[in-house]
C-alpha cells in the first residue's frame, strides 16, 4: 500500500468497453440468465478495470465505482435506505434493488433526475423523519478484499453524506418542514461505522464525492459540510480520507474543507479554472494532499499538457502533497479512441477517451514531480496534435459565419400567441384534453438489424427504406387503432435522438464504439461536435411526408433542439458554446421550414436538456438560459402562425428553468410529470404559464403498465392545475426502449383514462 494517493482517477467506466454489463443486466431482467452468472459479469469486468488501471501506471485504482444501475442508488441501500413499499415486497436484495429503480407493478419506481449538468441520470432517494439509516450493505469492504485477490490496490469511492442528503427528495407525507438534511448527525454515524470496517479490512484511503458544493448551497449546508467532516475525520479507526469535488467551483465550501481533518482534497481545475486562483488564500492545505483535476473527465479532447503542467506548477507548495488526477470521474466518456478506426484520422488523434485520459494523468503527474525530461516524447505528440487541431480549415464553415452574422432579433420572434392559437385550433381541430406520444416507438429487432445491414452492405438503400416505410406503416395503424389524436411516425430510422442529426449536419462525427451511460443499462454514443455546424439537405422531411400520407390525422415532425444537440454531444471547445448553439439552431430551422412547406401542422422540437446545462453557480444562470432560449426560438420562428410548435422537456429539475421555458415561447410543452406526481404544475401555475402542456401520464422509464384509473386519477390532479382547453395527454417520453406489448397495454389505458375523463370537460 501507499501512504500518498499520486497519480489518480476519481472513476471510470462500468458498462463494459462493447457494453457487456448492460447485455447481462437486460437478460437478467428477461430471466434469460440467473443472479450468479449477471454478478459474475460484474466481477469480470471490475477485474478487467482494475488491472488496467494499475497497469496503465497509475498510484492509486479508484474501486468501488462499479454499479449494476446508479453509485446513488447503492449509497441508499449501503445506508439502508429503502423504502416501505420496496422492503416490503419480500425480493431478494439484488432485485429489491432493481425494484427501486426500475419499479414493479405494485410498486411505482424511485424518481429519477440528470446528476447536476451531465446526461447522466440518477436515481432520487426518498428520505423521511422515520428513515434508519444503518451500514447494511458491505459491498465497498468486499470489493477492495476481491481487488487485492487480483494483486491492486484500490481506494473506494462512496458518494459524501452531504450528497447523498442534498440530492434526496422528503418521502411523502413528511411534514412540510422536514429536509432529509435533517438527518445527517444519523447518516454520518453509518458512514463512521464503514469507515471502521474498511479500516479494519486494511484499507488505508477512502474517498467521498461531494459535489453537490460546487452548486450554491446555503449557510446551513456549509455548517452540516463542517460538522460532518470533523466528526468523520477525527474518528480513531478510519482510512485517510479524500473528498473529492467536480463540475465546478467548491466556492465557500473549499475553506470548510480545507480546514477540515481530512488528508486530501479534489478540485475540478477544469470546470472550476478559477479554483487556482483561490488556493493561494486558503489556510490549512499545507498539511493535506491537493488532488489537482488537470484532465478533463468530461470531454473527449486531447488535454493541452503544456497549459496543464504550467497550471500544476503553480500549485507545488500550496499543498503538503500535489496528486494529478481527472476532473472528475471518467464515467461520461467512452472507453478507447484507439477503437474507433473508421473515424477520420485526423479527428482521431485530436481526441482522449478514458484510457487515454488516463495515460494523460500519468503522464503529467511524471512530468510535474520527475520534469518534463521524464516524458519528452509523449509531451512533444501532445503538442503536435493541439497545434494540428487548432489550424484545422476542417472544423471553419464561411458560410455559416456569415449567415450568423447576419441575423437579426426578428429571426427569434413568433406572433402573438392568441393569434396563432385561433389559427391552430381552426387547422387542427383537435378533442378536448387530445392525446399523442413524444415522438419513438418501440425500435424492433427486424428495424435495427435493417438499419445494421445497410451500414454493412448487405441490402442495398432502397430495400432498407422500403423496411422503414413499412414500420411507419405499422405504426401509423397501431396510432389509429389506438385512437390517438395527433400521431407521429415512430422514427424507425434514427438510431438515437441526437446522433442521428450529428449523422446529416456537417461538422460532426460519430463513433462506432463510443458507448457512455446514461442510466443503468440505457447507453448513448455522443456525436463528436469537432466543427462549424450546417445541413446539407433535409434529414426527416421525407419519412414524416409519407407518414402524413398514410393517415387524415395530423402527424408530428419530430425533431431535436440546439441546446440538446449540444448537452448530449462532446462539443468543441475552441469557442463560446452560444455560437455553437446558434449554428445548430439555423440547420434546425431551415427542417422545420421544410417539414411545414411539405404540409406538416405539427412540428415538435425537443429541448430535454434544457435544464441539464444549466450552470451550477445561479449567478451564471441568465447568461446561459438568454442564448439556450434565443437559440430554440432562432430555430422554430419561420413559420405560419398555423404550424403549432410543440416541445418536450423531461427528467430535471424544472423550477430552476421554469422562466425559461415560458420564454422558449412553444405553443405545447410535453414535460415529465409522473413519477412526481404532476408536481411540476405547480411550478408552471407560479410562473403564469399560458399555453399548451402535456404532463406525461406514463412513466416509459419503467416497465410498469399504468391501470386506466390510475392515468385518470393523474389526468384530473393535472386538471386541477391547468384548464382542460390547454391540457394535453402523453407518455413522459418516448417509448423507444420499451417493448410493444407493454406500449399497446400502457396506451390504451392512456387513450381509456382520456376518454373517461372528457365528458367531465365538456
């Protein structure tokens, strides 16, 4: 064992370089394989990371970052908290577990959120006044027992306390006043007894993730962060302890920890620049081993090692000890670069996945502590490849820049709401309370290994889209027989909401292998954003015409917004993220134009993430919603006053955006409502919200069947807030992942609870 942590990574990624583990996790759900053989996947790739992480040089293999769904949801069943209607089901605890997540028919899952301002989703834990928390799960002990059977060393890794507690949500019921903060003296007395028993298994560091700091937090919070922190550290049995912070600035937070009886503490010096800054005032980091965040643990460019390195110089002395590590853990991005051979040669070697980050780690800590004689040649390549990207006439478009510059306010403006809702309801002339779907439908074997066979060569273009017609015809008389109101056309070509744009706009490239997760076994491949954004020709112009030709009912354009092209892209980072987005949003409009000139009606432009970028620091919040919100109204003001623009948001926190999604100005907002209940109206009616909303009445991340009653009794909660003529009916989201049996079902209970609550209407 070491004494000090030296070069580090704070995570790395669990699914499985070819997503081994989601394979295991969705036969386990189908009871294809047993408990032993899904946890023997599991310990074979935690097996697989922990050797490569020794072997790839680093001193300290973070462990216990392995999760079957969510590092949040096993906290709360380390501490125990599990809820009633989940302990009570008489599961086994690995499928207790999963019940939570996921949900079982008699038991509606825990909420699920994006992890501060990534695309990766957790799952909420309830917490309320009679909650016990206790150690009762010892997975953390026995995986650094299974690491060392394997010859490493490794650190495990637990989300902090403070968190754990400032993520959770009061269960219901709890008294108004009840925060789960309430409980942390209880919590931070398990988290004691952990540190005891990994102690006492020989385990000389821990580390706890508290990035929820890096978010403004109150006064309150800052007090319980200090309380903990100094009972945790002066425990007489415990592993040195690192707490690590990421996606920002830790703010005040960085002097209580520093002051805190902790040995070493992680800052994110690549979200968080200014943090260098600030370190040379705060007392009490001289004692203590300063984990430097030098390599971006988000992002999928080569690290520029020469700013790095001058960066972690100016550190040495600020701190007993200076480790280089990631910004934060390596879970939001792909395994290998060095997988992706059909990649453009020369955007490959700009870019760093997870192994080479780690590399990257390695090598700036040998040349920091050895200098830079140590690492010559490997400094000399990263050098070559930042200069090479940078004069790159690949990634300009004059064009484009042109067209940006010529804008004007006008391009961002609709008319008046009144005019173009009497417009619509004369074109559409839609039921009270009318239903439709977000956009997906199932996506069937057959559709995916057409769209694999064309990639392939193995039937030729006009075969494949002759497959996908047929499909939309499939599900345009599925939406009939149904009975739903405004149909859409299933989206049986796109692979993904997002890659499939990246795949017809210029300057984007997308990978092959670049699997990340997003939540327990769901993966995306993020495109590479590497240049200046245009289209070419239309992307869904033709799909949606034919679907428009195969019904009298009005039939949805389905497309995705330049905020969320962003959030779920690796974007270039060589200038301001809002011009990027005004690049993304000009391609967008001229599909919109398109799709309502071949006589679409509606047009619906997805903004999911429009919460998940927004900036954890309130004071940076306006700058960023004023461009997200020019941004979709750039995209979806050239039409008729007729064309009803809807949009779709779901799984965030809303009220933090809530003004910014009255300003996006769409005629119907589709947003996630079920899991919580509808309480988002809430924060809508407070705003003064106006137009069209759709709470979502079906939860598409479970595979729960909603009873009709149990949809009405949502649908008349949703009327008690917003009046029947702007009250839509929709899934939370698409239902892509889902199976069609469990759609049907699902939807005709929908379609069922919308027609039994009408006549209550009018």
């Amino acid at each position: 064992m070491t004494s000090t942590i030296g070069s580090t990574v704070l995570g790395f990624p669990r699914i499985g370089p070819n997503r081994e583990l989601k394979r295991a996790l969705e036969r386990y759900w189908q009871s294809r394989i047993g408990e032993a053989e899904l946890r023997e996947v599991a310990r074979t790739l935690r097996a697989d990371t922990w050797r490569s992480l020794r072997d790839a040089g680093l001193d300290s293999v973070p462990g216990n970052t392995f999760s079957y769904y969510d590092q949040v949801l096993d906290t709360a069943v380390t501490f125990g908290a599990v809820p009633h209607r989940f302990a009570e089901l008489g599961l086994n605890p690995l499928d207790t577990y999963f019940a939570m997540a996921r949900g079982v028919e008699s038991a509606p899952p825990l909420e699920m959120t994006k992890w501060f301002d990534t695309n990766y989703h957790y799952i909420v834990p309830e917490i309320g006044p009679d909650t016990t928390f206790r150690l009762s799960d010892r997975t953390a002990v026995d995986q650094c027992a299974e690491a060392a059977e394997l010859g490493v060393t490794t650190r495990p890794v637990l989300v902090g306390p403070l968190t754990f507690l400032l993520l959770s949500k009061p269960v219901g019921g709890a008294a108004g006043s009840f925060r789960p903060l309430d409980k942390v003296d209880e919590l931070v007395d398990a988290y004691a007894e952990l540190l005891g028993e990994l102690h006492r298994a020989g385990v000389e560091w821990v580390q706890l993730d508290e990035p929820a700091f890096t978010a403004d937090r109150s006064q309150a919070d800052l007090d319980a962060l200090r309380a903990a922190y100094q009972r945790l550290g002066e425990l007489d049995e415990r592993p040195k302890i690192l707490v690590a912070s990421y996606f920002g600035e830790l703010g005040d937070a960085l002097g209580v920890l520093a002051a805190a009886p902790i040995e070493a503490l992680g800052v994110d010096l690549v979200a968080g620049r200014r943090t260098v800054d600030q370190l040379p005032a705060v007392p009490g980091l001289r004692g203590k081993t300063l984990v430097a965040g030098l390599v971006d643990g988000r992002n999928i460019w080569r690290t520029d090692l020469d700013e790095a390195l001058t960066t972690g110089a100016t550190l040495l002395g600020l701190a007993g000890e200076v480790a280089v590590s990631s910004s934060c853990s390596l879970l939001h991005v792909p395994y290998d670069v060095d997988a992706e051979t059909d990649l453009d040669p020369r955007v490959r070697s700009w870019l760093a996945f997870a192994a080479q980050k780690v590399d990257e780690v390695v090598i700036l800590d040998r040349a920091l502590h050895r200098g830079r004689d140590a690492v010559t040649e490997q400094l000399d390549d990263a050098r070559r490849r930042i200069t090479d990207r940078a004069g790159a006439e690949l990634t300009r478009n004059d064009r484009v820049r042109a067209r940006l510059d010529s804008l004007q306010p006008e391009h961002a403006r609709r008319g008046d709401y009144a005019d173009r809702l009497a417009a619509q309801r004369k074109s559409l002339r839609l039921p009270p309370l009318p239903t439709t779907t977000i956009g997906s439908f199932p996506q069937t074997t057959d559709v995916r290994k057409a769209r694999a066979a064309v990639r392939s060569g193995s039937i030729d273009r006009a075969t494949y889209e002759q497959r996908m017609r047929d499909e939309i015809d499939r599900v345009i008389r599925l939406q009939e027989d149904l009975g739903l109101d405004v149909l859409v056309h299933g989206e049986p070509e796109r692979n993904d909401m997002v890659q499939y744009f990246a795949e017809h706009l210029e300057g984007f490239a997308s990978t092959r292998h670049g699997w990340v997760q997003s939540y327990g076994s769901r993966c995306v491949r993020p495109p590479i954003l590497y240049g200046d954004v245009a289209r070419p020709e239309p992307m869904t112009a033709a799909w949606v015409t034919y679907a428009q030709q195969r019904t009298e009912k009005p039939v949805k354009g389905m497309l995705t917004g330049p905020v969320t092209i962003l959030a779920w892209s690796f974007v270039r980072d060589d200038q301001p993220l809002s011009t990027t987005a005004r690049q993304v949003a000009l391609a967008i409009r001229d599909e919109v134009e398109d799709l309502e000139n071949a006589g679409i009606r509606v047009i619906q432009v997805d903004e999911p993430a429009l919460r998940e970028l927004l900036p954890l620091r309130a004071a940076q919040h306006q700058d960023y919603l004023s461009w997200a919100v020019e941004s979709f109204r750039l995209a979806t003001s050239g039409v008729a006053d007729s064309t009803q623009i809807h949009t779709h948001l779901c799984y965030s926190e809303f009220g933090d955006v809530i003004n910014a999604i009255v300003e996006l100005d769409a005629d119907v907002t589709s947003i996630e409502a079920a899991r919580s209940r509808m309480e988002v109206l809430d924060d809508l009616n407070a705003v003064g919200f106006a137009r069209g909303v759709g709470p979502g009445v079906y939860d598409i991340h479970s595979p729960r069947v909603p009873e009709a009653g149990e949809v009405a009794d949502l649908l008349r909660a949703a009327l008690a807030a917003v009046p029947a003529e702007r009250l839509w009916v929709n899934p939370d989201c698409g239902l892509k992942t889902r199976g069609y049996a469990e759609v049907e079902a699902a939807l005709k209970n929908v379609i069922s609870a919308a027609a039994a609550v009408r006549p209550a209407v009018g």
